[in-house]
C-alpha cells in the first residue's frame, strides 16, 4: 500500500506549538494544572540572605536593632509598576530557636526577578498600634501577598504573640505604608476563632490582561488556609473573613495529609492560588512524616505540592499531585534553622510571560525557580 504523508501548513503548525505550551490562539494566556515545569536559574539562589549591617529603630524596644541579621526567608511576592517585590520574613538575633527571635516583613525589589535591590528598613513589624497585642513579642511572620484590580495590596502575615499564631491582614497602595486590620477572624462567628491558631492564606487571583490580580468566586473574594491541614474562607472587604463550616459547625476541612506522601505530616498553603481553565489550582507546602511518610524523601523535609479544586465550587478537592514539584536539593535548602531540608513556597507572580515563584531555604534564605510556559 502506497504511504500518504500530509504536510500541515506552518499555521497549523505554530498552533500547535502555542497549543503545547500552554497558550491559545487568539485569546490571552491561561495556566493549566499542574502548573510548571519550574525551573532553577544556574548560579543566582539564593536571592536574598541575612544582612548583618542593616540597623532598623525598634518602636517596641525603644532601641536601634540588627533586624535582618540572622536569617531571611518565607516570602511574599507582587508585581508593582514593571517591577516584582518581594516581601520576606527578617529575623533578628535576639534568641535562639525557631520561634523565639523578633520577626519583622521587608521588602526587596527587581527588574529581572533575580536580582534584589533591598530597602533599609521593615515594612510591617511590632509598633504601638492596633495590632501590638497579636504581635509583640514575637513579631511579623510568613508574609502573602496579592493585589487587586484597582491596585490595592493586601498582605496576609502571621502574628506571634509567642502563645497564639493569628493570621492577620493589612493593606497599602504603595507596599510601603500599611494600614493593619488585624486577625483577620476577629469578627466572624461573634469571636469564636479569634483566639485560635491560624496560619497560611492563599488567596484566590486570576490571569487578567497579563497580570495576576485577586478575583472573586460566586459573588465574594475566597481564600484558602491553614497549617496542618486547609480550610476555606469568604469575605466581602478582604479584611473580615469568615471561615467555611461543616454540617457539625466545625472548619470544614477541605484537604489533609495523606500517609505515604510527602505531605503525610502536614499541608500547608503556599502563595495565592490561580484560577485556571481546569479549576483552582492550589500550591502548597508538604512535611513528610516519620515513619508515615514517603521515604523517597528526608524525614521531616518540607516539599512542594500542588493540588487542583472545582472551579465552580473552591471546597471541593478535584486531584493532587502523588509527587512533590520542588524538593530540597541545594546545600542551602538543607541548612540553617531547619537542616532537614525546606523549599517553603510563599510568594508567586507573573511577570514578562513568565512565572516567578519564591520560597525560604531552610528557614534561612530566599531563592527562586521560574516556569516559561513559552518553553
């Protein structure tokens, strides 16, 4: 039988390339899940490391303090006039321990997202305002950050009062000065979570005219949440949060560890999460257990995990990926506070057609890996 070979026109074959990368002809940009391939850029990480010279004027302490100096990690990210800013956690030498030093946000800005020009002093930390109950003596933590259309930055951090963790909110037009709105369940249910410990927020955005912005879902603005396990949360104003019951009115739990998995210990929410053509997807953080977990990795090694939800319905848990994306692999991703090994992923943005996603090293550093949907 005579062979019949076709031979498409390179229209159809530049659709097919754009097709395979993630792109669609004739409409914008869409993330499909899993979200990735991210990738190390040779011989930049980390990007930002603890700065011994960096003397800040405590409020609290009444004093000049060294707030940088020991360890910088778990950052936030945004993008902010064609430039990405990173938001990080700053510890400063005050104790010894994970827990026991003085937390304080910074922030870092760059025109490559490699590259970090450091600002001289915290942009949220410890003061004589509103929040000082929730903050002092342990500080600022783990800062996420997201912004809206209209270009208002909201930033979910953890207070530590060195008894409590509270997830509180704030938010500011030009990432520097923030107005605090404090724990951000200090309303809902007449009270009843404010004193509860509450972590980790990744709050929903989506792809629009290039750029990463918070959107809403059936009429309101959601997050998910959460340390050890992910809960859910809806609000009107992005400052009073209500969280998502289960028909015995306790947090309804919307994912949990899974023995055998690298996330058998815990699931912790990472950056905001994205809004795609194949639902929501979720980046998050997984702790792998003794004895429990996978032993392909490290005991107690953080990894990162992705995991898809109903487009339509947030609560409802599609998939999850069996195996972690980002793994702790550098020496400086396997030293520090936690020698174990941690790749913490906290900040993500889009920027230039590309993905920037940034995590702590061992609670001691921030490096970054990058995805070119192009490639």
């Amino acid at each position: 039988m005579k062979q019949i070979i076709f031979k498409l026109p390179a229209v159809f074959l530049t659709a097919l390339i754009l097709l395979s990368c993630g792109q669609k002809t004739g409409k914008a940009y869409e993330p499909t899940f899993p979200l990735g391939e991210f990738i190390r850029p040779a011989g930049v990480n980390p990007v930002i490391s603890p700065d011994t010279s960096s003397v800040f004027f405590c409020p609290m302490n009444q004093m000049d303090v060294r707030w940088e100096e020991s360890d910088a990690f778990n950052p936030g990210a945004v993008v902010k006039d064609d430039k990405i800013y990173v938001l990080y956690r700053a510890e400063d030498n005050s104790a010894i321990g994970i827990g026991t030093r003085v937390s304080r946000v910074a922030i870092a800005e760059s025109t490559d997202g490699i590259n970090m020009k450091k600002f001289d002093a915290p942009v949220v930390f410890p003061a004589d305002d509103n929040n000082k109950l929730y903050e002092w003596p342990g500080g600022c933590e783990d800062p996420r950050v997201a912004v809206t259309e209209d270009g208002t930055f909201v930033i979910f951090y953890t207070s530590w009062d060195r008894k409590v963790a509270r997830l509180c909110v704030a938010t500011s037009k030009d990432l520097i000065n923030w107005e605090k709105h404090g724990p951000v369940f200090r309303n809902a249910y007449e009270g009843k979570y404010l004193n509860t410990w509450s972590k980790a927020s990744s709050i929903l955005t989506t792809i629009k005219d290039d750029k990463l912005v918070i959107s809403k879902i059936n009429g309101k603005y959601f997050m998910y949440w959460g340390e050890y396990v992910i809960y859910g949360a809806t609000s009107d104003d992005l400052t009073d949060w209500t969280p998502i019951l289960d028909e015995d009115s306790e947090l309804k739990v919307l994912m949990a560890p899974r023995k055998g998995y690298f996330d058998s210990d815990l699931t912790e929410c990472g950056p905001p999460a994205i809004m795609s053509e194949d639902g929501i997807i979720l980046l998050y953080n997984g702790k792998n257990k003794s004895g429990e977990g996978d032993s392909n990795y490290v005991t107690n090694a953080y990894c990162a995990g992705q995991a898809l939800f109903d487009k339509k319905d947030p609560t409802k848990l599609i998939e999850r990926l069996d195996e972690p994306f980002l793994i702790p692999e550098e020496d400086f991703e396997k030293s520090g506070q936690y020698p174990a090994g941690t790749v913490f992923i906290e900040g993500l943005v889009y920027y230039k057609q590309k993905w920037f996603l940034y995590y702590g090293c061992a609670d001691s550093k921030v490096s970054v890996t990058i995805y070119d949907p192009q490639k």
